[in-house]
C-alpha cells in the first residue's frame, strides 16, 4: 500500500491536477474550468479505450465518473481559493489512496 500511495501522489495526484487545473482549467474563467473538469473526467475512459496501464473498466461507468466530477470540482474549487496546486493534489491524493486502501487492504 505504501509503494502505491508514494506512485498516486505523482500519477494522478501531481501530475493530472498540473495538466487538468493549472494547463486547462487556470485560476480564472468559469467555463474555462468547466471545460477543464469535462475534460478531467473524459480523460478517465479514454485511459480505459487508449489500453493505458493504470486503466481500470470502473473508469467507464457513471457512477465512477460522477464522483470523479465530483473530484474535479473539488480540486478546482480547491486550488482557485487556496491559489496553490498543492491543496487539490492533497486532496486527489487522499481520494485515490483511500480508494485504492478500500479494494487493496482486504
């Protein structure tokens, strides 16, 4: 669990919040954000349809990409009030790690 949390805190953590809030989504513009949130969770079955490695088939069901708007959400929300990436890495962070803790750890 250890090895996985210290790789989810570069991929996704850092990484997708630094292409999706700071490239795409910037500190300004609602639509601006709202485009870069579709886009974050577009990106998800695209991993699925591309055969990336770190695909899961969750990624292609809509439950699975409600919470991961949800996410996006709070991670935007996060980094524009704070000023800062590092509040909406933490926060994908702790949500990827403690997802992955619930089907790991039993």
């Amino acid at each position: 669990m250890l090895a996985v949390a210290a790789a989810a805190f570069i991929i996704p953590g850092l990484t997708e919040e630094l292409i999706f809030r700071v490239g795409l989504g910037g500190r300004t513009g609602r639509i601006r954000a709202a485009l870069a949130i579709a886009a974050f969770v577009l990106w998800h079955p695209v991993q699925v349809w591309l055969g990336l490695p770190m695909a899961q088939a969750i990624f292609l069901e809509p439950g699975f990409l409600a919470i991961t708007a949800m996410l996006g959400l709070a991670c935007t929300i996060a980094y524009r009030a704070g000023g800062s990436i590092w509040p909406a890495v933490l926060i994908h962070w702790l949500v990827v790690i403690g997802w992955k803790g619930l089907i790991i750890a039993p």
